[in-house]
C-alpha cells in the first residue's frame, strides 16, 4: 500500500472512497494512528514509520555515529567531558540536575526521546561495545510500555537530536511541565 503512492495524487480520489496518499510525515502518520480503524493498516504504517531512513542507500546510522562523534571530539577540545555538558552551559539547568528530573519523570514517549538523547549526548560511547540501537532499546524498555520492535531504527528519522538545534534539549519538554506544574501550584491556593 505504502509503496504504492502515486505522488500527485489520484484525479478520481475523495474522502470517503480510495485511494488515499498516506506519508510518512507527521500529519498524515499521526492521523493514521489516532484514527484509522484498520488494524493492518496502521501496523503498515506503523512499521514503516519506525524503519524509515535505517536501510539501504538512505540508512542514516553511520551519519548519526559521525555527529556523535564530532559531537564528543568537540566537547573534548572545549574542555567538557560530553556533548550534553556543551549544551547545558549556556542553561540553568546541570547535566547532573537534567539526569536527575529524567530519572524521576516517567510516562510518555517525550521521556524515551529525552532520555535517549541524553544518554547518547552523555553516555554513548562511539565505537564502544554498545549501538546507538542498544541505547534506543535499553531505554525503551525502561520508559515504554509496550517494548520497541527489534528492527525499530525511529532514530535513522529523529532529526530533532540529529539536525542540530536540540540536542541534549529534549528534555526541557518536561522540565516546562515541571514549572508550570509548579507555577500553577502557587495560584491554586492563593
């Protein structure tokens, strides 16, 4: 089905009779998933979205071991003994403190994808014993209810830690929820 889109559409296509383009970008991925009452449907997109970007010629896994990498030579030659060290010193935040409000938080998949970036920006060690995939798991199991499938590759897509602009930020997410929870506990008695 997937493989099938036709990229400008169907002239016969409407909204309640086929065909449909289902992407994989956000809008149509979530909608699939929220709503689309055909279970072998949304398992198909489902599956596809999470191997997108992790075979073949478009198997983004040796670029995201290279920014790691370049990530930690950096903060080496600045003095810091991480990623998430360079990212936190512009912050109020301490990677120490940052670690510390992810390990507390539970539930969500905002928690994977904070906790993950996290590790890989202060843990992971490029060319270690262990895979950016054996993070992705480690934690998945420690942070999701329903266990990842083995050949889950969501990080090949995950531009947010990968394009730059949030790395070892994802966590703020939470720490927001955590202030406002705590800014409306200041009112809610007053």
């Amino acid at each position: 089905m997937l493989k099938q889109q036709c990229p400008s559409g169907h002239e016969n296509a409407t909204a309640e009779n086929a065909p449909w383009m289902i992407t994989l970008d956000a809008p149509s991925y979530l909608s699939v998933m929220q709503h689309a009452r055909n279970h072998s449907l949304r398992k198909e997109v489902y599956h596809a979205y999470v191997t997108r970007a992790s075979s073949g010629d478009l198997d983004n896994t040796e670029i995201i071991g290279q920014i790691l990498k370049l990530r930690l030579e950096k903060a080496k030659l600045l003095g810091y003994n991480n990623y998430a060290e360079v990212s936190m010193a512009t912050k109020m935040a301490t990677v120490d403190k940052a670690e510390g409000l992810l390990e507390k938080l539970t539930g969500g998949c905002g928690i994977k994808f904070a906790t993950v970036d996290f590790e890989l920006h202060s843990k992971y060690v490029p060319g270690g014993s262990e895979t950016i995939y054996d993070v992705d798991q480690r934690v998945s199991k420690r942070t999701q209810v329903i266990p990842p499938l083995p050949e889950d590759r969501f990080l090949c897509s995950f531009s947010h830690i990968f394009a730059g602009g949030y790395a070892a930020r994802y966590y703020s997410y939470k720490w927001a929820e955590v202030l406002s929870a705590d800014a409306f506990s200041a009112f809610e008695y007053a």
